[in-house]
C-alpha cells in the first residue's frame, strides 16, 4: 500500500523546502526503499546550493537542543535531534561541552555553516575529534561532506517515519480484531492466517536495514577554476579483471579492464548511476575515467583516471570519488 508521507513529513526528515515538495510530488512510496532512493535522488540531483544551506541550518549545535533559529523547524524534527544527540550529551563533561562549543563557533566562521555529523550513537569525544579533523579542509570540500552526512540524518529519520507508521498500522488492525464478536473468530482466524502470512515474510525479508540506497562507487566533478560544478563531462567506471591481485605500475594492461557503466555529469557536476545498486561491492581495483579534453580544450589533460582498491573489508562500504578540475591542475579525495 502506497503511503502518502506529507510535506511535514519529509521537512521533519530534511528542512530544505525544495527538498519536501520534490518528495511530495514524486510520492506516495510503497516502501523505505523506495523513499530513500528517491530523497537521495532528490538531494544530490535536484535540491540547489540554497536548499541545502536551508536543511543545515534547520538543526541545531551539536551540543545543543534546538536550533537557533529556523522557521521550518518541527516539533519532530526537534525532538529527533535530541534523540540523535542524546549519547553526545550523556558522555560530555563540562570541559568537553565548552571545547565542543568552542570549535563549533570556530568551524561556523570558516564555513559559514553548523557542523552538521550524523550524531547517532557518537560520543562527544568522537564528534569533537571528527570536527577538528574536518576543519581543515577546504570550504568546498566541507560543503559536500556536510551535504552528505545531512543525508545520512535524512535517511535515518525516514526509517523513523516508515517504523512509526508500521506500528500504528498494527495497532489498528489490532484494535479492529478485538471487536469482532465471538461468532465470526473462527472466519476471522482463517483470514488472519491468509493475512499474516504475507506480512511475516515480507517483514522476514526487509527486517536488516538497508544498506545500500544509491550504487557503491559515485562521483561529482567541481570546476575549481570556475568555481562551480563541471556539466556535460563523459564518466566512464572500469574494473581490472585480471588474474593478479591488481595492475603493475607501468605495465599495459589496456585489455584488462571490464566496463561497469557511463554516464554524463549533470548541471551540478554529478553522474548519473555508474553501476547497479549492490549490498556488496566486488572487491578488486577500480578506475574512474572522465573525459576532461572535451570539457577543457585549451588545458593540460586530455582525460583523467583515478584508480583506486576496494579491500574485502571494505565491501559494505560506500566510495564516493570526486575530481577537482581545473584547466592545469587536479586533485581528488575519498569521499562517503
């Protein structure tokens, strides 16, 4: 059954505005699944440099329970920042809250924006060490990391919503049971039965959370240059399939790379799905290629690889790998 999530709902879940009405006009979702492929969609495809900065400001300081102010703010989305802080606050110290404090007033000047971490389940000392290690990075690297770990937060308040719903549906049903009269309880047990069932396996089956919503290997390309995102760019992604553990500096090995997927850079830099969504990633050396002399004529590099390992420990994880352009210079990082 199609849910119908409104835009409350989703503002709850993210606080850009832009972000709702798109969930609103492309739902109701059947599943979490479903909702979480299309929020993050939605997110990194749709939502503009201004919705993001709305869904930032929409949380409060880490360390503390509201934000300072945001007219879009909840009573939910409140009361969902709480619980995801709740073992920051219960493993702080006095000493650690004013350190904490501090650096976030730090980390705002630079940015221009709250640190934003998925908090859940994190104790103070390890977001204040996440914060120092992140302040270092360059503003438009932390933009993206930011805008990434507000999707985590989405994500999980979506399950939040999707749960509530589940049981308030059982209750009902529950509910409807006891005022069936003593005559029809042996019908009613049979269609139970039939009714049931169903729902057993299907809660059977989606009981682990899921932990891939988008393909496990993405990329985006910024303009540094310009300084904006680097549209219209070919992607290609490519797996070494060769018998040895992985391609030996300097050796050609051009036969002995299977490709995975193309796509196209999109006005916001990003490409489109390089892969198929998978729970677990093959392990082996990839390599991202993006066609950067068509892009820049007039530059140094007529195309650009990046080749990177995913480890057998690594399988579960996701590899976001962006290209940081200019017409002379390059650089890249991995991303989450």
């Amino acid at each position: 059954m199609a849910l119908g999530l409104s835009y409350n709902d989703f503002i709850a879940c993210c606080g850009s505005k832009q972000f709702a009405k798109h969930m609103v006009a492309e739902g109701p979702f059947d599943t979490y699944d479903e909702t979480a492929v299309a929020a993050n969609n939605i997110w990194f495809n749709k939502v503009d440099v201004n919705g993001w900065l709305e869904a930032f400001a929409a949380h409060p300081q880490i360390g503390q329970n509201q934000p300072s102010s945001h007219k879009t703010s909840s009573a939910t989305s409140a009361q969902w920042s709480k619980g995801e802080q709740s073992t920051a606050l219960a493993t702080a110290t006095d000493s650690t809250l004013q350190e904490l404090y501090e650096w976030n007033s730090r980390y705002r000047e630079k940015f221009g924006f709250v640190f934003l971490i998925c908090a859940s389940g994190r104790t103070t000392p390890e977001i204040l060490s996440e914060l120092k290690r992140r302040f270092s990075n360059r503003p438009i690297v932390e933009f993206e990391i930011a805008a990434q770990e507000q999707m985590k937060i989405t994500e999980l308040r979506l399950q939040k919503l999707f749960s509530n719903i589940e049981v308030s549906a059982s209750t009902q049903v529950q509910s409807a049971a006891s005022n069936v009269s003593k005559a029809e309880e042996g019908r009613v047990t049979i269609l139970g039965g039939h009714l049931t069932a169903p729902t057993i396996a299907s809660d059977a089956k989606s009981s682990p959370t899921p932990t891939r919503v988008r393909p496990p290997i993405t990329t985006h390309i910024l303009d540094v240059a310009r300084g904006c995102p680097a549209a219209g760019i070919e992607v290609l992604l490519e797996m070494y399939s060769a018998i040895q553990p992985g391609p030996v500096f300097g050796n050609s090995d051009k036969d002995k790379w299977i490709l995975q997927g193309s796509s196209t850079t999109d006005k916001d830099g990003r490409s489109g799905q390089l892969m198929k969504v998978v729970n677990d990633l093959s392990p082996g050396v990839y390599r991202i290629s993006f066609n950067t002399g068509k892009y820049n004529p007039n530059g140094f590099f007529p195309f650009v690889s990046i080749v990177f390992e995913v480890k057998e420990s690594q399988k579960t994880e996701h590899f976001h790998v962006p290209l940081l352009l200019s017409p002379f210079s390059f650089s890249t990082y991995r991303g989450s």
